[in-house]
C-alpha cells in the first residue's frame, strides 16, 4: 500500500452526493463493475466463499461447537424496533465521534481478526491503510501475521489487540514494543482462557498452523484469485507468512510446527495492574459481558472496555454483548469507553448498540471478507456503504449527531427486555 497517500491529519471525511442520489466517500456509479454488485455488507462475506480456499472461508465465517452465541449475535438485533421521530431539521448532521481525545468521520471501526493476512496480500496494512484515508480506528489483532510495526506504519488510527498469557515477561516485553511501534491504545483479550472447540474448523481443514496435505491443496487449487493474488504473492515478496507478534514466530503453512500460547488460563487481576503500571496509553480489557467485572476494571484505572462474545467463536452460548450493553454503560459510568462488537453488518446495528450505551462499534468479518473480494477497493467500497446507510438512517430517525440517539428512539419487536436494565 502507498503509504504516502495517508492524510497526516485527523479531518473527518464528509460525505458527499453522487450519482445515484445517495451521500457516500465514493461515486457508486463510478465504481468498476465487479464491485458495483456488492450493495451491503453480507454481500461481501457472501462472495468469499467462492474467493477463499474453503478452510480459511470456515476460520473467518464459523463459530464454536453449535454456533449458538454466533446466531444470538445477530438475531438480537431484529428484536428492536426504532421509533423515529419526524419533522425535525437534520440538514447539518454529522457522524464524527469521539473516542479517547480523538474524533473520527464515523462511529466504527475495524475489528481485530488474526486471519487477516491470510484472506489478503498483506490484509493488516490493508486495514490500517484504508482505516487511516477514511479517518476511522483498526485494531490489528496480536495473532496477525505481519509485524505490529509495519501495521502501525501503514496506518496511523491503528490500535492493538494482545493476546497475553499470566507471564509477566512477556507482558512486559509485548508493552515495550507496542510502544516503540507508536501504539497509543492496547487492548487485552481476556476471553480465551483455553482454545475454543472449534469443530467446524476440523470439518474444514483448518489448523493453526495449516497442515501441508491434498485436501487443502485441492481446496487452493480451486481458488485461483486466493492462489495468485494472495498466497504465491505474499510467498514471492514476503516470504512464508508468520505469526509475529504473540510469542514465538510460527510459519502460516507447516508440517510440525505448533503456537505456544502460554498459559493464558493464568491471567488475572494482579497482570491487570502490572499493565497500568507500565503502560501509560488508554488500556482496555476486551471480551467483557459481565457488568462486575467492569466496576472492577474502573477500579483498576482502565480507560475502557470491549464488549464482546469474540464473534461467537469462545464460549458457545454465551450471551450476546447487546443483551448486556445498557448494564455494562451502568457500571462503566461517564470516564470509562464503552466499545462494542460482535454481529454488526447494518448501519442500524450501529445506531442500536449507540442508542443502548456504546461509544463505540467494531465490526470485523465484513471487512475482511471485502478484503479478499477486491482489496483496498472492496474496503473503501464496503465503509462507503455503511457510511452511507448510518447518514440515511440518522436522518430518517431525526437525530444529527450519532450521541443524540438513545433508548428513547427504540422499542422492543419480540421481548428484549434487556432494553429495561
């Protein structure tokens, strides 16, 4: 990616009318032809089926065991109604958000996903990139397969997500480097005690690293844009790709090699506070959908918590983070951030998490997916198109600035009595 072209300041993007009628970052009609057919978000993940070798496809789009808490997800969501309200002036509307001292052109941003790297040529810069030109956060995940340095380098909005076990020498040794790479925000997952069971993931052919073996090469073989566009040329240019920054590198594709995770099951409060001694920046705590542990994390001096069933793929059942946002903004009060993922494909899924109690939503899959379908492209492309249905849906609801909307713009469809916490 070229680098050079990433505006050095923070100016919000502003939307602007194009052809079709609409208000977007990019002219629709404008678009080449082969993203003219994506309309919405799902229409991404929808065709990279046929673009990803069908172990990576299953990795990125599948859940845990019965895929339970992946379906509560989004099924939440249609148990809300708006109520808007008309007849008001919502000519000067505006997305821009703030989150920790800055302002962004919108309210969401990109999610951690370890299999960045392997559905894209160089995925994570990709991201951060695209993130930085739109004026919108990504968090890179601590299981991406490029160096937290050259992520940070491609995109100055770029957070990271650690995966840390209860060691303090590593904790300490990722925080140093995090800072030396200009990182100003970390946050911790705290969902993955243990490996999930990720069945599908043995249905698939998928293993970490992936095993050399003619199923997977018949599944590449037929996926020649994954072959040519992503796999030989990362080979070509980069060599083997590496998990770089969570302990030990281990190669992408191999026969015997393992991840050495450390004992993540170990992790505790008392490696909370090791982190606020030796990081200065704005820490969270990722994974969260208990509202105690959030009056804890405020005591620890956190500057915000990710709420989050890690996109369905930990703990099979566990409760979708929408169900529990209005209790957990509760317990975080006024200082702490609330940031929300898990389930997003619609600007009305935003609006509703904001309404609820967020600052803040991350979305992932959908963007990856448009990562492997057409690169840089299909993601300017695929934030266009979310840009474009929050400004709709802000001015059919009536509200200008995304922190006007709140409980008082929703009503339950099919019980959601989480509304009343």
């Amino acid at each position: 990616m070229d680098t050079t072209a990433i505006p050095k300041s923070l100016a919000p993007v502003e939307l602007k009318p194009d052809s079709t009628g609409g208000l977007s970052i990019i002219d629709k009609r404008a678009l080449p032809g082969h993203l003219q057919q994506y309309l919405a978000l799902q229409d991404f993940i929808d065709k990279a089926r046929k673009i990803l070798p069908r172990p990576i496809y299953g990795y990125v789009t599948g859940g845990v065991e019965d895929n339970a808490s992946l379906r509560g997800n989004r099924n939440v969501f249609d148990e809300i109604g708006f109520v808007p309200k008309p007849l008001i002036d919502t000519t000067a509307r505006s997305m821009q958000t703030t989150l920790f001292g800055k302002t962004y052109s919108a309210p969401f941003g990109f999610a951690p996903m370890g299999g960045t790297s392997t559905a894209c040529y160089r995925g994570d810069t990709v991201l951060s990139g695209v993130a930085a030109k739109v004026n919108i956060p990504m968090m890179m995940s601590g299981a991406s397969l490029m160096r937290m340095e050259d992520v940070k380098a491609a995109g100055r909005t770029a957070m990271f997500q650690a995966y840390l076990p209860g060691d303090e020498e590593r904790i300490t040794k990722t925080f140093e480097r995090c800072e030396k790479a200009g990182f100003d925000t970390i946050a911790v997952t705290v969902d993955v005690q243990v490996p999930a069971n990720r069945e599908n993931n043995v249905r698939n052919g998928y293993s970490t690293p992936l095993r050399p073996s003619l199923r997977l090469a018949w599944d590449v073989i037929n996926r020649p844009k994954w072959l040519f566009g992503m796999f030989l040329k990362t080979l070509m240019t980069d060599g083997m790709p590496h998990v770089e920054n969570m302990g030990p590198r281990v190669p992408m594709l191999s026969a015997g090699s393992s991840r050495d995770y450390g004992r993540r099951d170990r992790l505790s409060w008392k490696h909370v506070e090791l982190m606020r001694r030796i990081w200065k920046g704005n820490l969270l705590i990722k994974g969260v959908v208990d509202k105690d542990t959030v009056r804890i994390a405020r005591e620890h001096g956190l500057d915000g918590v990710m709420v989050s069933n890690h996109g369905g793929r930990q703990l099979d059942g566990t409760v979708s983070p929408l169900r529990v946002l209005p209790g957990i903004r509760e317990a975080a009060g006024k200082d702490m951030a609330v940031i929300m993922d898990s389930g997003f494909r619609r600007g009305t899924d935003v609006l509703k998490a904001l309404a609820l109690g967020a600052d803040f939503c991350f979305i992932g899959r959908p963007f990856l997916c448009a990562a492997a379908c057409a690169g840089e492209a299909g993601v300017t492309h695929a934030v266009s198109l979310l840009l474009d249905e929050i400004d709709r849906d802000m001015a059919q609801l009536g509200i200008n600035y995304p922190k006007e909307i709140t409980k008082d713009y929703l009503m339950p469809m099919t019980g959601a009595d989480f509304l009343n916490q």
